[in-house]
C-alpha cells in the first residue's frame, strides 16, 4: 500500500471577459478495490454559481459547475490523498486463452456490461491497420495475459513518444501513420488492437506517481496527467497496462476515472460565453509519495 | 371522365389481367376482384369530383398552401412550397380497429424498452436484448443513463411510418422516437382538404383531428416536473433552415408555445429559464426538435451551436422534461426490430400486435451468412448509423468482419393508389405516417395521419391527408369523448430575443419592399417613356431615379446591368432586389408563425405569386402590373402591424419598419436632391421624389403646387407633422426606444438618435440649401452623416435590445501529455 498526495490544477485564462462558463470535471480519484481515497477537495474559482457532484454512468465521479461572476481565468485545483495497492491477478485468469474473453454473446453473467468497452467509440475506430496489427499477436488460444503484454511491449518498440504530433481528436490510422504520439494516442491504439478483435477494453485516466517508492526507478516526465488501458478478463476482473511505458500497472499508478475513450473521461472540458478570441490553458500535476 | 371510377376501372381491368408490375401489389382502392374496397365503396358511390373537378381542387390546394406559408426543405435542397394531393389516404373503421390498439401497444412498448435503458436495464442484464444492439446505437445517451436516474415516461410521442404489405397487412417499416415530425404537416393538410372538398370530406365521415391535438396540448404541459401548476412549454427549434421549421412553427403557434432556438434559453441554478424582455422566465417542458446529440454543447457534441450548455444536467435533476427524452432515439434503433416480440411478452405481458418489417440482425445465430446471401435484396443499414459500402465485396467484408453491426430490412411491395400527376391519376406507392402521444398513462394513436405518396411511372412525390373513417358518424372524434383537462390556460406569448431580432427585421424588410417598389414603378413609368430620350427632362430624372435604385442593389456583380429592371424587381440572386427581400421576409416569417397573424402568409404567399408572375412575362412592359400586385399586398401588412398588440414585440418591430423608411428616404434624397440640374429637369425630379415618398397631396396642399428645392427638403427632412419626414421618423424611433425594458435614458441607440434630433434641430433649412458650382454640398453632407448615424443606430439596437449576450464557444479540452 502507498499513499499519495495529489494536486491536479488546470487553469484558463482568457483575452477578455468571460461571462458565463460551464463546465464538467474529472479529476477525483475514483475509490475502487487496490484504491482508497482518504481525502479529497476540489475548488472551482471564482466560486461557482451552482455546482453538482454526481456518479457518471461509468460510476465515475465527476462535477458540473456554472461559474457566473465575469472572470479573465478559470481555476479548477483538485487536490487528494489516495492510497494504492497492486492488484494481484490469479494465474488462471491470465492464462485464460484470449477468445474467451471476449463478451459479446457471452453467457457470463457480467460480460453484458463488459460488451460496451468492446465496440467502437468515437475516439477509437477499429480501422484494418490496427486489427492486422493485432492479429500477429493474437494467435488462437494464446493466453490472455501473455497476449496482452505482448501487444503493449510492441507499441512500446514500434512508436515514438513524441507530443505535438496528435491532437485529442487524433484518429487510430492518424496515430498508425505518424508511428509517434503521447499516452492517450497509445491507449487508443491499444483498445483498437484489442477491441477489433472482440476483447473489451477501457480508457483509464489517472496519474503516474513522480516520486518513485524506495528501490524503484524513477519515470520520466511524471508530472502531468496520464492514460492507460485496462482489459477485460471476466467477472469484474480489469487487467490494466501501460502502453507508454510497457508496464503492468501497479501501486504506482492513481486511477481518476475510466470510460470508452478520452471523450468520456476528459479532466475539465467546458463551454464559456465570451467575446474573446484565445485561451490558454496550464496543468499542474504533481504527485508525491507520502 | 370520371377520375377515381376511371382508376377504379382501369386499375381493375388490369389488376385481373396482370399487365404491369405496379398493379400486382395491393391496390388501396381496387380490390383484387376489379371492385372498390370497402373504405372507398362510400365515397365512390356519392359526388365523387371527376378529373376536371380534381384539378380545380388541386390549384386552389396550391393557392391556399401558399396564403398559409406552408414550406418544406428535403435534405440538401431549398426549401419549397408543401404539396397536397386531392386524393386521400382512406382507411376504414374495422381497419383501424385493429391498427389503433397495435400502435398505442407499440408506443407503450418502445417507451418501457426506453426507460429501462436508462435505469435498472434488465432487458440487457436478463438476456432479452443484446447488449451491443443498445451500445453500439447513436441514441444511446450514456450522460443520461447514471445511476439513480428513473424517467418512467420518457416517450411522449413517437411516429411509425407504415407500409402496406402484399398481404394487406400494415407493417412498421421505421419507428420515429427522436423527435418525431409531422404532426403540424398533418393538421394543415386537413384543414386545406376538408375546404376544399367539404363535401365529400364530410360524407367520409372521417375522425376530425382537432380533439388529438388538443389533447397534445394538454400531453406535454402534463410532461412537466411533479408539482409544477401552470407549467411553460417551449419548442426547441434548430432554426428557420431546418427541413421542417413549418411543422414546429405550426405546433408552436396553434399550442400557445413560444417557439425558440437554443440562444434564447439558459441553465442557471440546474433550471431552465427563458430569456424574455421581462427577465428570466422558468421552463418547465421543451418540446424538442433538435436532435439529442446537438442539444447540449456542454456534455454531448461540442461543436453544436443549437444546443443549451447544461441542459442534460437541468433534466438528471429533474427540473425540466424534455418531450421526447434526450435519450429515446435509441428506440429508433432498426436492430431492436427482430425482438420486439419477445421484449412485448416480457415488459408488457401480452404479444406484438403490429409487425414490423421483416428485420433481420447480422449478430443473430445464423443471421451473419442470411445477411451475406440476401445482401443484394436487403435494405442494409448499419447500428451505428454509419454509411453502407457501395461495393458488394467491401460490404460482404464488412458483414463478416462484425456482423452484430449489421441489419438488413426486407424490400417490401408497399401498396398503390391513385394522385394527380401532372394533368391525370397516376399509380404511387403510399406510406403512413401514424403519431402516438402519451394520453394519462397510456398512448393513443391520432386517427389520422400524414401519408406520402410517391409516382410509380414519374419522378413525383406529394404528401396525402389521410381520412380514418369512423364506424357511425356519430362517434366522438379521435375517440376521445372526454378530453382530459387542460391543466394551463393559454400560456401569455412571451417573446424570446431570436423573435425579438426576427420583429426587427420583418419590419425592415416589409418596408424596404414596399419602398423599393414605390421607387422601382416610377423608374419603370419613366424607363418606357424616356428611355431613348436621355437628355430629356423625364430622362433625367429617370438617371435620377435609377441612381437612387441602383444604391440599393448589388454594384459588386459587374454581370448584372446595373439598371436592368426586371432583375431589380424579381431575381432573388440580386442583392437588394425586391425578390431577394420577399424571399428574406418569407423565411423571417416562418419561425415569427407563433408570434404573428397568419394574414402575414397570405401575403407573403401574394407576393410570391406576383413575382412567378413577373418571371413569365415575356417582355418588360407589362411588369407595372405585377409590382403593383407587390405593392397592393405589401400595403396589406400595415394591417398586421396595426393590429398587433402595443407591446414590446410590435415596438421593435415599428423601430424596425421605421428605421428602414429613414434610411430608404436618406438614400433617395441625397443623389435627387443633392444636385441642381436646371429648372425644368429639377421639377420633374422633385415630382418624382415626391410621389415615391408619398409627399405628393401634402406638398401641394401646402405649397400650391410650387415646387422649389427648399420646400421639398422641408417637408421631407425638417417637417416633425409629416409622417414621412425624417425627423418625424426620428422622433418615432426615439419614443419606441424610451418604452423598450432595456432602456435606461441614456444607452447607446437612445443617445445616437438624440444627436440625430439634434442636428436636425441645429440645421437651418436656407443654409442647407445653399448651392456651390452644381451641388447642395451641406445637404449632401447632411444626408450622408445621417445614413452613417443609421447603420450605427441599427448595430446598436442590436446589440441593447435583440442580442442574447456574448457567443458560445467550447474551451479547449487538456491534453494528456505524459509519457
């Protein structure tokens, strides 16, 4: 078990008056079994008009907020103190062969709620690229685990971490053609690998820990939010991976909220009233071990 | 000749022989004996119109269609005037027996399946349905579908379009729950037939459809949140483009509902509110015709202008309902076909009453290789709504790659009847179109409905009224012997800011049409006397005349001959034209429907018939004719305007009419006036000038009949007595401004029209006269800084008093960034 204390502050600040702003939040780590959240705030500011906390349709927790005070920047500062364990998976779920862990016209009694993390969502097409790209890996049979780590350790080797070459409506065959982009391009990809082939898979949003526990390696650039993918093993069992840094996720890693894509779980996304022409947007991450 | 007993005939003749492929299908008036049908045996046998008689109903179809402004805009055209045949769908008592139970059962049906989606969705859990039919569907709205949400009632209307099978039999071919369109369409096709042909319509003895609608009426006011006594409805429109802005204007203005666009309502404390001159007002139910996906900017597609940011969280608090529920266009999901049977037994306990057509689901045991072997005969569309790949092999690829994506409709032979095609009946394939409301708390079907029929032989499609006939005359209409009480009265017309900006306008551009044409018919007047004697003095003020016209057309397309008169007065393409203005008044007019009388249409529908007139008209000479047809209805508007209520809406739109007369008057007088040409041509220009500002009678009363320079600018810019005076148009505009709400004494509008007053004020009327060389150079200078002062005067009336605060736009989503 580690805990964390977590600071997530994005800011916008505007070239004029803005006079109304809504907005929705993701940015509360999400209790969950492996995940206890010990504490947690969030301030919008300039205080909000009228502000909403509810469970998203993912069991998510997520915050609608109405700021109406005129205001040249937005603040919307999360801060939490999160406990995390590695999950350990059993042996035989891994070893599992990976078709039948596919859930569409599956008899098991949960897979009909694992079915929507299987189909295509609007960030995450399943073009031929990535179903031929996965199909290498995904012999008959192959046991699940194996199979996934494979798959994850061949994005790692065969795409550059690169930012500036995607954007947050990046398209699969985008990310295939430039063979470079960040986290959230690499998770995609991966849900598209896995879900063209039928195996459920979901976006998960979180952060990586910056100061690494004791005897662990420190990673790189940690300081920002990040996304990875979980897959589908039966029952309520996730096995989650990271793409970017061709990892098993594990107590390094703060969950906030999982759905289809990006587009279900963005940390802020808004719509503000306003004569002004530009924004400009700053995130602070920061995650200490405590 | 007679029409339908000649069809009945020929139809039979061939029905029985075979001959050709339309007549094998079911017939709705031939029976397949050559006889008529039962619902058609009645009308047949009474004072059935003959062919001759048909046509004549067919014109005065088309002429009261267009004095009612009833228009349609199929998908990627313009939008044109509706059609109505004077054939009706007829259906028979026995018939509709059946159908009405099948279609209240199916309404019942789609709105349980709708409800469990979004709470406990037992349907997917307990095996029912397959889960990726309800996922992988565009309706499935997952922000609506949280957990502790429960709408028992999501489905307050919904449509099925029927076809009629070989068989006989009527099967649904598409199910409408999104937001269904239509009902407006269907009403006013009853209204125009049973006019047009009162007897027959009444020896039918056909269901009326006024108590359905008013029953409606009473359906969506009950949809309104728990508690709430007299609740307000609006109707969400995506604006005056959209296909079907007749149908939502319609209902909005025979319900006594304003209807709005997303920039005139916001969300603020989790409610919804109306913006209206008098402050925010509560909105209790939308009736929705903005597709769910664009109706909230905020959590659905971003990009979307026709939607109100937080409105999906204003509904999961329950502080307004939404007619449908943002979520119920999953119920028109095509894959839901093939178990509704089941999904009937178990949510509803009793079986499917009414079938659909034969729908058959590539995710079903065996349903992949059915799909691939009959992909050529199919109708295939996709879950997701996604395009269907033209090429066989790519979509044979497709169906196997992820069959469970996949559905494919049996063609079916719809049935035939009979609608005047040009001069004579032709064969058309018929669909119904049928709507269900939620009547207490069960649905009831309209008797009635709109059916559209489509040429076998041609390329023409027409919409038809459709008559349920009842079984004894005496019946109540729509069977609705007790009408459920009205829980509102008339709900006061408010008038939100997109009306507000619409009475503007429609001010302006009656005016502006009715003063182009007072220029347009002396330049036409003096174009066919002088237009070969340019140095003349009735040429001359013909150059005049054409001056101050060609200010208001397009100088900018060197194509067009700047003084070509017939463009002037009928080619919409020409900016400043008086069609282009009658076409920008008519599209005005039609979301104005709920805030204006309907006389508003049948002058538009004149106007529009005028200029049809003026494009045939093979030579220029007799176009006088049909610009005074313009002009005589034009007049007519005054009419509207005087009889509107003395409130704020009738206020903008005098500050618009009267603005636009001031500005037209400032762009007549500066090129007529601002010159000296001499005596005799100078009489003849301020003649000119005179009767096109209507000053004519005034003058002479005044003056004698001398006409001098100085006496005309008076009496046009200076004189406060003359309604046609600039000042007086000023000081109209100053007092409107004063009793608008937003008005404090000293906003912007107010302290440019002062100024405006001002300087007429400070003006000596011989010193403005005063001639340098050949100019009234203070005169021009006046006028000039006068019409500047108006376009500023205009902008800023906009700004104060139509606008509805600064634009939406969407903020820029994080990325995430870390490796």
């Amino acid at each position: 078990m580690t805990r964390y204390q977590v600071q997530h502050r994005t800011s916008y600040s505007y070239d004029a008056l803005v006079t109304s702003s809504y907005g929705v939040a993701w940015v509360m780590p999400r209790r969950m079994p492996g995940q206890e959240v010990a504490d947690a705030t969030v301030a919008v500011l300039p205080e909000p008009e009228d502000l909403g906390i509810s469970s998203d349709y993912y069991g998510n927790e997520v915050r609608y907020f109405h700021v109406t005070s005129p205001h040249t920047e937005l603040v919307v500062d999360a801060h939490s103190v999160v406990d995390v364990a590695t999950v350990e998976f059993p042996r035989a779920l891994l070893d599992r062969a990976w078709e039948t862990c596919r859930p569409l016209g599956s008899a098991e009694p949960r897979a009909w709620r694992a079915v929507d993390f299987a189909l295509e969502s609007p960030l995450v097409e399943h073009p031929d690229s990535a179903r031929e790209y996965a199909a290498a890996t995904l012999s008959p049979e192959r046991p699940v685990g194996e199979a996934v780590s494979e798959l994850v350790h061949r994005i790692h080797a065969d795409f550059a971490y690169r930012p500036g070459v995607t954007s947050v409506t990046s398209t699969v065959d985008e990310v295939f053609a430039a063979q470079a982009g960040v986290c959230q391009d690499f998770t995609h990809l991966l849900l598209s690998c896995l879900r063209s082939h039928g195996l459920a898979a979901r976006y998960v949003s979180g952060y990586l820990a910056t100061t690494p526990p004791p005897g662990r390696d420190r990673l790189v650039g940690a300081d920002a939010s990040h996304a990875w993918a979980a897959v589908w093993l039966g029952d309520d069992h996730w096995l989650a991976v990271d793409p970017t840094n061709d990892t098993r996720v594990d107590d390094r890693y703060v969950t906030v909220a999982w759905g289809r894509d990006y587009g279900d779980v963005p940390p802020v996304k808004g719509t503000v009233f306003t004569t002004a022409f530009s924004s400009e947007l700053s995130v602070y991450v920061d995650v200490q071990a405590v | 000749m007679n029409g339908l007993r000649d069809y009945v005939a020929t139809r039979g003749a061939l029905s029985l022989l075979a001959l050709d492929s339309a007549s094998s299908g079911y017939d709705e008036l031939v029976a397949q004996d050559g006889a008529p049908r039962a619902a058609w045996r009645r009308l047949l046998a009474g004072h059935e119109p003959d062919l001759v008689d048909l046509r004549r109903v067919d014109a005065e179809i088309e002429r009261m269609l267009s004095d009612d402004g009833v228009v349609y805009a199929p998908p990627g055209q313009r939008q044109h005037q509706w059609r109505l045949d004077p054939v009706p769908l007829v259906v028979d008592a026995a018939e509709w027996a059946d159908l009405e139970k099948g279609l209240a059962q199916r309404a019942e049906l789609l709105n349980a399946i709708v409800a469990d989606l979004y709470a406990e969705r037992t349907v997917l859990s307990q095996g029912l349905l397959p889960p990726e039919i309800a996922f992988a569907h565009r309706g499935f709205v997952r922000s609506l579908a949280r957990p502790g949400q429960n709408d028992p009632a999501p489905v307050t209307i919904t449509a099925a379009d029927l076809s009629r099978a070989e068989t006989g039999e009527w099967l649904v071919t598409a199910d409408r729950v999104q937001a269904p369109s239509g009902i407006g369409f269907a009403m006013e096709n009853r209204r125009v037939l049973s006019r047009v042909l009162p007897q027959l319509h009444r020896e039918a003895a056909a269901h009326r459809l006024a108590p359905f609608f008013q029953a409606l009426r009473s359906a969506i006011l009950q949809a309104a949140p728990d508690g709430i006594e007299s609740p307000r409805a609006v109707v969400l429109s995506p604006g005056p483009m959209s296909e079907t802005v007749y149908d939502q204007a319609s209902i909005a203005a025979s319900m006594g509902f304003p209807l709005v666009e997303a920039a005139d309502l916001t969300v603020s404390s989790g409610c919804l509110w109306l913006r209206s001159l008098d402050g925010l007002q509560r909105v209790d139910v939308v009736v929705r015709r903005v597709d769910a996906a664009w109706s909230d900017p905020l959590e659905l597609r971003g990009d979307s202008r026709l939607g109100v940011p937080g409105l999906s969280e204003a509904v999961r608090r329950g502080n307004v309902r939404l007619v449908n529920s943002l979520g119920a266009g999953v119920a028109e999901n095509p894959g839901l076909m093939p178990f509704l049977p089941d999904l009937c037994e178990e949510l509803l306990g009793e079986p499917l009453r009414l079938s659909s057509v034969g729908t058959h689901w590539g995710g079903a045991p065996g349903g992949r290789d059915l799909l691939i072997d009959r992909m050529s005969e199919l109708r295939m569309t996709t879950l997701d709504g996604r395009g269907v790949p033209s090429d066989a092999e790519e979509l044979r690829r497709r169906i196997e790659t992820e069959p469970w994506r996949w559905v494919g409709q049996d063609a079916l032979h719809a049935s035939s009847m009979p609608a005047l095609e040009g001069d004579r009946l032709t064969p058309h394939t018929v669909r119904w179109r049928t709507f269900t409301m939620r009547h207490g708390a069960s649905y009831r079907p309209m008797a009635g409905g709109l059916a559209t029929a489509r040429s076998a032989v041609g390329e023409q499609q027409v919409s038809k009224d459709v008559w349920v006939v009842k079984q004894d005359p005496a019946d109540p209409d729509q069977g609705l012997s007790e009408l459920m009480p009205v829980t509102a009265l008339r709900t006061p017309a408010t008038l939100p800011p997109r009306a507000r900006g619409d009475m503007y306008w429609m001010g302006r551009y009656v005016v502006r049409i009715e003063d182009t044409l007072r220029l347009w018919l002396p330049c036409h007047a003096l174009a066919i006397d002088f237009h070969h004697r340019p140095g003349s003095p009735g040429g001359e003020a013909l150059a005049v005349l054409r001056a101050a016209l060609r200010r208001l057309m397009s100088a900018s397309d060197a194509l067009v001959d700047a003084d070509d008169l017939r463009t002037a007065l009928s080619d919409a393409g020409r900016p400043g034209s008086v069609a282009q203005s009658v076409e920008q008044l008519t599209l005005i007019a039609q979301s104005l429907r709920d805030q204006v009388s309907p006389d508003l249409f049948r002058v538009t529908g004149a106007l529009a018939r005028a200029l049809d007139a003026s494009r045939e008209r093979a030579s220029d000479t007799h176009l006088g004719e049909d610009a005074e047809t313009m002009l005589t209805g034009v007049l007519a508007l005054n009419g509207v305007s005087e009889n509107m209520v003395r409130d704020a809406a009738w206020r903008v739109h005098e500050i618009g009419r009267t603005i636009e007369r001031a500005s037209q008057l400032t762009q007549l007088l500066e090129p007529a006036l601002g010159r000296r040409r001499g005596p005799e041509i100078d009489r003849e220009v301020f003649d000119a000038v005179l009767q096109v500002t209507e000053s004519a009678v005034t003058h002479r009363r005044r003056y004698r009949g001398y006409v001098r320079v100085a006496n005309v600018v008076d009496l046009l810019v200076l004189d406060a007595e003359n309604p046609r005076s600039l000042r007086f148009s000023l000081e109209r505009i100053q007092q409107h401004l004063s009793a608008l709400p937003a008005s404090s004494g000293s906003t912007r509008p107010e302290r440019l029209v002062d100024d405006l007053l001002a300087l007429l004020s400070d003006t000596d009327l011989a010193h403005l006269v005063v001639i340098e060389g050949e100019y009234r150079p203070r005169l021009r200078e006046l006028l000039v800084t006068v019409q500047s002062q108006l376009w500023s005067l205009s902008e800023a009336i906009e700004n104060v008093h139509l606008a509805s605060g600064p634009r939406q736009r969407p903020i820029e989503l994080p990325l995430v960034i870390e490796p």
